[in-house]
C-alpha cells in the first residue's frame, strides 16, 4: 500500500512521487536565505515529459491560500521583453492585451501587483534573454517580500543569466512510480494480476519508456486499444523501437504510439503539421 502523501489527484488526475520534489522546492521558497533581495527565484530543471508542469499544477493548488496571487503560465516558445509582459498581463488581467508599449507593459504589471504577495509560476521558460529576467527582477521589487518566481526548464544555462537563482534538479521518477502511473492509465487501478504474461510484457514496454511519464502516458492509451497478450508483444516487437531519437528529438515511445494511429488520426497530424507552432486554431460555429 503506498502513502497517501505521496499520491496526489490533479484535474481528476493521480499524481505519484513528487512528494519530495515537493517539499524541498516549498523548502527554497521559504528560505531565510534571500542574499541581497527579499524575494526569490527558483528554477526547476527537468527533462520535457518527465513532469515539469505537473509539478507547477501541484504547487499552484498547495500554496494559493499562502499568496494574494499566484499565477501559472503557459510560455510561448519565442519570448521577448515585450511579449513577456504581454503574456502576463493577460494573465493577471484574463483579457487580451495587444499593447506594444514595453512601458506601458510593465506599468500594468505592476499595478497589478503592487504591494501583493505573488508567486509566478511560469513554465517552459527557455528563454535566453538577460532582459526578460531583468523585467522579472524589476517586477519582484514592488511586490510583498516572500513574492517568488519558479520557472521550469530544460536548460540550466537559460535561468543562469539571471545571476543569484536558486536551482532544483528534478530526477525522472523511479522505475515503481512509472509502473504505478503505468497500472493507473491502462487498468485504472484494477487488480491485474492473473496474467503474469501480460504483466512481463509491461514491464519491457514501461522500460522503453526511460522513465518518461509523457510517454508512459501516451503509450498507455494505446495498449488500453486491446489488453491482450497478442496485442501488446505486437507493439513490444515494432521495429520503431530500433531508432533512436527520431527527428525534432521524438522519443521512440511516442514514435510507436503514432504509427499504430488510425489513418484517420494520422492525417490529422499531418495537416495540424502544416501551421507554425502556437497558431491559433478558430473553431467555425
């Protein structure tokens, strides 16, 4: 039986064994240590798929009630000064900003934030632009003291230019919680235990996976198609295993999960290929 504290359930979702990961970045955050400022910065460093964002859904729902606000935000994948503060006026706000003022930008800001404890939660955040951390800092000094910054990040060098940062290093989970996360999507938790075939060729798939809950996850839903022997040694012997990080650094897990796609779906990728990322798609009504 494993701990409550270490599973928690997010947007009907079960999340395991980030209770640690937990404790010790609330831990950064409430640090004494806070140098020459009184509020702080907290990188987390991960790998894409291993829980990043997961993990700021967590903060943002155990630590609302600590700060006047606490926001997360989505970064888009090309950042400036400008669309920084864009993107979080939006957010503090909830409507759309097309102000192209970098001044007028950060004066909106801090209106908004002005006085107030705040925790910015921004994921993604890859930028390497010593003006955007600088914005960030600018931000911080008109808040409440214990405000705090967390990004999450695949590159320990894009936080490092902000100069005193605090660095967490968040592992992928060990090969019991993906097998936890791996039981949970495929079975929904549901004793599974009579076929030891089908449970010996899990584990070989969830290995595949390198510990990688993006993929687990993904892969699960496509072993859920049929939870038989058959079925799984089928996908366990593609030959899309053999390559290794396929173009755009695709995991083979979710390589395979593409190619057992219906045609139909298929085509859909395809065509959503087709746009530059972060296009807007409108729904026609």
């Amino acid at each position: 039986m494993e701990s409550l504290q270490e599973i928690f359930k997010v947007a009907g979702s079960f999340i395991y064994g980030r209770a640690d990961d937990l404790d010790r970045i609330i831990q950064l955050l409430c640090s004494e240590d806070r140098t020459d400022f009184s509020s702080t910065f907290v990188s987390i460093v991960a790998d894409k798929g291993s829980g990043r964002t997961t993990l700021l859904y967590l903060l943002h729902d155990l630590l609302w009630s600590f700060f006047d606000k606490i926001k997360f935000i989505s970064m888009p994948e090309k950042i400036d000064e400008k669309r920084l503060m864009r993107v979080i006026v939006e957010s503090l706000t909830g409507t759309p900003c097309n102000i192209a003022d970098l001044e007028v930008l950060e004066e909106m800001v801090k209106e908004e934030v002005m006085d107030k404890r705040l925790l910015l939660l921004l994921d993604n955040f890859e930028t390497m632009s010593q003006k955007c951390w600088d914005l960030l800092s600018a931000l911080l000094k008109v808040c409440k003291e214990e405000s705090a910054v967390v990004v999450t990040t695949t590159r320990k060098a894009a936080a490092e230019l902000k100069g005193p940062i605090q660095f967490y290093y968040m592992n992928n989970l060990s090969g019991r919680w993906c097998s936890m996360i791996f039981k949970q999507c495929v079975f929904n938790c549901q004793n599974q235990n009579g076929d030891t075939e089908l449970a010996d060729i899990g584990k070989c798939l969830v290995a595949k996976c390198r510990s990688n809950t993006l993929c687990i996850k993904v892969l699960s839903c496509l072993l859920r198609r049929s939870i038989t022997v058959d079925w799984w040694r089928v996908v366990l012997d593609s030959n899309f295993w053999e390559k290794d990080e396929v173009e755009g650094g695709i995991l083979p897990a979710l390589r395979v999960c593409y190619e057992y796609l219906p045609s139909y779906l298929k085509q859909c990728f395809r065509y959503c290929s087709l746009f530059p990322k972060e296009y807007m798609f409108s729904k026609n009504i």
